[in-house]
C-alpha cells in the first residue's frame, strides 16, 4: 500500500510541478535544472506512476494475509 501511496504522490507532484506545453515540450521544476520533455516522454512517464499505483494496490489485494473470521 505504500508503493501506491508514494506513487500516487510522486505523479500528482510531477504534474503539478510542470510548466505551459511550450514548442511540443513540457518543463518540469525540479530545482536550479529544470528537464525539459517531449508532450509524449511526459504522459508516458505519468502513465508509469499511475501503473505502479494501480499494480500496487492489486498486488496488495491478492497478497494480503486475510484475517481470520469469527
């Protein structure tokens, strides 16, 4: 659950963090250097955060240690 918990985050702050589509590249903050992606690199790399969320919370789901009924 944590996995998906900081994925989560990371992806919300990355998309956050990021600038104006400016000529097909879209900057993202990240201190004094400031990377500067193509439209498509950038929603790939939120798609990978939004995929480590969701295979997260399945992985937890079917792992999990179910408790036992009473």
């Amino acid at each position: 659950m944590i996995a998906s918990v900081a994925s989560g985050i990371a992806g919300v702050i990355f998309f956050l963090a990021s600038g104006k589509n400016v000529e097909g590249c879209v900057p993202v903050w990240m201190g004094f250097g400031s990377p500067c992606f193509a439209t498509g690199t950038y929603w790939a790399i939120l798609a990978v955060f939004a995929a480590i969320a969701i295979l997260a919370i399945v992985a937890n789901t079917v792992f999990r240690e179910k408790a036992p009924q009473a």
